[in-house]
C-alpha cells in the first residue's frame, strides 16, 4: 500500500460530507468533507491510499485532470483497491455530482 | 423481469436502505467516524473507512429494527476485529432496548467469506461474540438472516447464520461453513471440485438450503420481495423457546443418521430424505457403539487426568467426557474409525457438533432443580473442523450451531464454562468447542496453537509465504501462531505452564486443577455474557478498537 498527498487548487467548498464507492477489488471509496476551521478554502487536500504502488504520476494526473475542471475545496480522501484511472474519474464525478457540481463536461 | 430491481446488485447501504421503510434510514458508526480495521494498513492492505459493515436503525412497516449489512466487496465480506464488533454491539444493544420494552428486531445480511485471515484470532473471537449477542437477543426479539449473494455466507459466520430466527435465501445464495475451494485445498479435488459451479450450488445453495429445512425462505433477487419476506418475519415474532433449528438435537440425530459416508446420498436424493421441514425423520437401525482404540492425544490425556476417579464414557467415539460431582469434563478426539472419514483425527464434524451439544444440554437437564450447577469443562485439542463435501451437504454449519447454542444455554443458565486448551484450537472447531466459554485457560507451550486457520492454509489464501506469515505475525498479534501473543488479545484467563504438556505429572496435574476451580468461581461471580472479554486488562491495550466500536455505537444508539 503506498499513501499519496496531493494539493489542488480549487474555488469553492463543498457543501456537506460526501462518501462514494466501496473498497472493493478495482474500485474505491472517496470521503469527501469540506474544509474545516483553519484549513484552507481555495485548495483540495488529496489523501490516496492504494494498494498498488508506484503509480505516482498517473494518480497526479487523473487528479489535476478532475480538480481542473471541478475545482471543489475540502478534504478528499481515496482508499483505493486497484481502480483503473477510468474508474477512478468516475468515482470522482459522482462525488461532485452528489456535491451538486458536476462542471463542464469534457 | 425489467421492473424487478435486483437486491444482488446493491452495497451494503443499498442494501439495507432497500429493506427498511423510506426515510427511515440511519446508519450509525459510519465511514466519517472513521472506525477503519487498525490491522490492515500495517499489513499493506487498504482499510476501509467503516471496515465494511452498514449498521442501520429504522423500521420495517413501522417495527423497530437494525440492520448489519456486510459489504461482501471489501475483504470478501471477511469478519475483522471491528466489523465483527459493529454487530455484535447492534445486537446487543437491540436485546437492552427490546428488554426495555420496545422489541428491536435485528437482520444480518450476510455476505461474508469468514473470518478475515488478516485479523485472524480477533475475527474469530468476534464471530463467538456475535454468535453469543444473537443467542442473547433471539428470545426478546427476532433476528433474521439474509443470504443473497454473490459472495454467500460461509466460515463461522455461517454458525451465526444457522442461530438465526429465520434465514431468508436467494436462489444466488450459498450458505456453507467451509467454502468449496478451502475444500479441495484440505481434501483434493476429489473431495470437492471447487471449479464445478454446478456441484456448488447443488450443496451450499438457498435452493437446497430451502428444501432441506436449513433456510426458510427463498426469495428471487427481487428488493421488494426480499423487503415483503423481511417484514413478514419481524411480524412472525420471535420463536418459541426449545422449537429454534438449533435448539432441536432431536432433528439434528435423526437426520445425521440417514447419513451415511460409504454410501453418501446426492444432493437430490437428501432432499428426499430429509424434507423441507425441520422435524424428525425415520432412522435407519444403527450398530452400537464399537469399542475404541483411542490414539494417545494430550486431548484425551488431560480429559483422563482431570476427571479423576470417573470414568471416561464416550458419547460417540470421538466425543468423550468424564463427569464429577462437581464438573462434566469433554473432549472431541481422534477416532481412526469414525464413519465420517474427514473427522478421523480429530476435527469437529457433524456427529461431533451433535454429541457435544447432547452432553452439554443432559448436564443442564440434570441440573436444572440445583442452585449450584455444576461446570462443563471444554478440553480443547482439535485440528479444525472437518472439510468435506459429506459434513456440507449435511449442513455442518447448522449442526455447529446447536453446539454454540448448548454452550450458550448452559452459561446462561449458570454453569461455568471454562475451555482448556492443551493443544491445537482451529477455526471452526474452536469456535464450537471452546470460544462460548466463560473463561478461557491454554497450556504454555510451543504445541499449543490457537488460530483461525493453520498456518499452510492461510499462507496459500492470503497468497503469502508461511515466511511472510511468520514474519507479518510478530508484529499483527492477532495474526501470530505463538499462544504468548494469543494471551495478549484480552480472552486468555491464565496461560499455564507444566512440566509435560504431553502425559501431565501429579503436580502438572494439581497445578491445572487448581487453575480450573479458580477460573469456575470467577465464571460464577463474573458476567453470564462474554463481556469479560473486552474489559480485561489486555483487551484495554489490544482490543481498543473493539471498545471503540462499543462506545460510539451506544452514543449513537439514540439519535441526539
């Protein structure tokens, strides 16, 4: 397992706890929170902890990808069991859609 | 067919939000309170944030209930040390509010492999703990179990399956206690061809579990159907006492005895013999009890030791106890003849599981007019329980289950039960003989091995080394096979050592005795339920999780 921290900048907070998928072999599951007293509001701390390691740059890049387009700030946390970046983005977009803030679509 | 929305298809929220009535949703203990398995991240293995168990309170056509979802995706559904304690403590606190005058009914829905091997020895307490809470609230409320696939119910959760007020089934479903592949794995192919989907279901599946009185529903992957046959059984009550599929050793016998392992029946042909009802069936006339050559086991040797001047009487065979005026002391042991050929050396089969809950349930009916019952004593020096196609079919699970269910009621009823382990205590076997115990005492000694699967097994299902096991073991505790770090979990009443563990000395002996009647009396002025468990001293440093659990779920028990 190999934990990864990201920080995105972001727009707006999200406006309540959210929390998508299951840690089922090739998913994952995200909480998201907003952000709390202290923390910042124009920026997404991204917490991923995945069971398959040395996939870095690929995490960074699916993340940047998501928070680019969709740039709610809070606490997101990834538990993840091998998800494939397609999976991934997914697991994303229901997150923001159950934020209501599905952006712009690609 | 295109209108039927599939329960199958669901996680466990899904699930249990499908069962209960709408907007009546409440999930305690959930994924931002962050009750995570503390033992997985150190392992390399990525937790989950509820550990992959939904409790849920709401109600059912307005009854109360609280549903245990098992989210059969992450681990396998696998019990740990805290999923296990989230339902446990829900069905604890069910039987507090349902004894405070407002009936809770519980469901489990069980999809579960067993016992999570990453958290072995604190899954398996969890799963006698569960077994216990189950038995505790079954008689004020009822608690219905859901098998609806795909993952099954299987390991000693099955147990908890078979204590059940009623058990609601798919046709998807598997109910099992060893899975087909751990099968073929101990026994070879030949035993069970764990690539045969067809044999799969011919055995473990809801449509035989139905037809041959093992579950009680079978329902298609339908969510409002599974929600109509839910409501239906929390309106149906609680059963009454001594008529529970567990509590019915008379079934249990004459139905193990229609089987027969040289000749066995098909799966068909079983539900021909047995019927879809849970009531006596014909026996066939069976040869007396043959006179045994017992093999020489530390099992037996204890069981002689300690019971004295009594005489050894065998119950079957492989099932011996030795009665005093003050204790009933019992063993399962090897039988080289035993007919049911997986359960030669030892391990706790189907006639084993019937003849322990026989002698434990005649103690209680023979001390039922006395103040002072006397104590069952569980030698425990068993191999595991017995993998075979045969006990499956038969329904190991269920006859395992009276056995917990006789070892419940005895302690209930105010008999101390202390197991003694003095050798090997696996699984599925310990779980049966053994964990319903008030106390539990284990020899100090190398040979001395108590775990949720040997060491071989669970280094092939964990696709791991037994290096790599060993190694993980010395720094998960409930992971190791050494009983010194097995008596750091918070279950262990006195870790003895003796001089020979193998043919015990006088002294040994004494020293042993003495222990014994020690931890009776404590079984006498401690708890009647396994709470002990979780407040010794150890369990304060080991099981903190499994207190957490506790706590928050009885914080949020009623909402603020």
């Amino acid at each position: 397992m190999q934990t990864l921290n990201y920080r995105f900048p972001a727009t707006r907070a999200v406006p309540g706890a959210i929390h998508i998928g299951v840690v089922a072999s090739g998913d994952l599951e995200i909480l998201v929170q907003p952000p709390g007293d202290g923390d910042a509001t124009d920026s997404a701390a991204v917490r991923v902890r995945t069971s398959v390691n040395g996939f870095d740059t690929v995490w960074h890049d699916v993340l940047e990808r998501f928070f680019t387009r969709i740039a709610l700030a809070g606490t997101w946390e990834l538990n993840d069991f091998g998800a494939t970046p397609g999976v991934v983005t997914l697991r994303l977009r229901q997150a923001a859609e159950a934020a209501g803030a599905n952006g712009p679509t690609s | 067919m295109l209108t039927r929305r599939s329960f199958i298809e669901l996680d466990a929220l899904g699930r249990a939000t499908a069962l209960l009535d709408p907007g009546s949703v409440r999930v305690l203990a959930g994924p931002f309170d962050r009750l995570e398995s503390p033992w997985l991240a150190p392992q390399g293995i990525t937790p989950q944030a509820d550990d992959g168990t939904v409790i849920a309170r709401g109600t059912a056509d307005g009854r109360p209930v609280v549903i245990a979802a098992i989210e059969q995706g992450f681990q396998g559904g696998g019990t740990g040390e805290v999923s296990g304690a989230k339902i446990s403590q829900a069905l604890l606190l069910a039987a507090a509010e349902s004894r405070a005058g407002a009936p809770t009914a519980a469901v489990i829905l069980f999809e579960t492999g067993g016992v999570r091997l990453q958290e072995a020895n604190l899954g398996l307490n969890a799963v006698a703990e569960i077994c216990s809470a189950i038995l505790d609230l079954r008689p004020l409320a009822p608690v219905i179990g859901i098998v609806a696939g795909t993952v099954g119910s299987f390991g000693g959760m099955s147990i908890a399956a078979g204590l059940c007020t009623r058990l609601i089934v798919t046709p998807q479903a598997r109910i099992g206690l060893n899975g087909p592949a751990v099968i073929e794995q101990e026994g070879g192919v030949g035993e069970f061809d764990s690539s045969d989907h067809a044999l799969i279901w011919a055995v473990d599946g809801g449509e035989q579990r139905c037809a041959t009185a093992l579950a009680d529903d079978l329902i298609p992957d339908d969510a409002d159907l599974l929600r109509t046959a839910l409501i239906d059984a929390v309106h149906g009550g609680v059963t009454e006492a001594g008529q529970h599929r567990s509590q019915r050793l008379d079934v249990l016998a004459s139905r193990l005895a229609t089987l027969d392992p040289s000749d066995p029946p098909s799966p068909d042909d079983l539900r021909r013999l047995w019927g879809p009802h849970y009531t006596p069936v014909p026996e066939p006339p069976t040869a007396g009890a043959t006179k045994v050559d017992h093999p020489k086991t530390r099992g037996r040797s204890w069981l002689r030791a300690l019971g004295g001047d009594a005489t050894l009487e065998q119950v079957i065979p492989s099932v011996l106890v030795a009665t005093t005026k003050t204790a009933r002391y019992l063993a399962v042991v090897p039988d080289p003849d035993n007919r049911f050929y997986r359960a030669r050396e030892g391990q706790v089969g189907l006639t084993e599981s019937l003849a322990v809950a026989q002698a434990v349930h005649d103690l209680i009916e023979a001390d039922k007019d006395e103040d002072v019952k006397r104590a069952i004593i569980a030698v425990v020096d068993l191999p595991s329980q017995a993998y075979g196609r045969i006990e499956e079919m038969g329904g190991l699970h269920q006859a395992m289950a009276a056995t917990v269910d006789a070892y419940h009621r005895a302690r209930n009823a105010g008999h101390p039960i202390v197991a003694f382990v003095v050798g090997t205590a696996l699984s599925g076997g310990f779980l049966t003989h053994g964990l319903q115990a008030n106390q539990i005492l284990a020899l100090d000694d190398p040979h001395v091995e108590i775990h949720a699967m040997h060491e071989a097994a669970a280094a092939r299902i964990t696709l791991r080394t037994v290096d790599e096991l060993n190694e993980l073991a010395k720094t998960i505790l409930p992971m190791s096979y050494r009983v010194e770090d097995w008596a750091k979990l918070g279950f262990c009443d006195g870790l003895l050592s003796v001089e020979n563990a193998d043919s015990p000395t006088q002294a040994d002996v004494d020293k042993v005795f003495t222990a014994i009647v020690d931890a009776t009396e404590r079984a006498r002025r401690g708890p009647l339920d396994l709470s002990n468990r979780l407040g010794s001293e150890a369990a304060v440093a080991t099981r903190r999780a499994s207190r957490a659990v506790r706590e928050l779920l009885a914080r949020q028990w009623n909402p603020e």
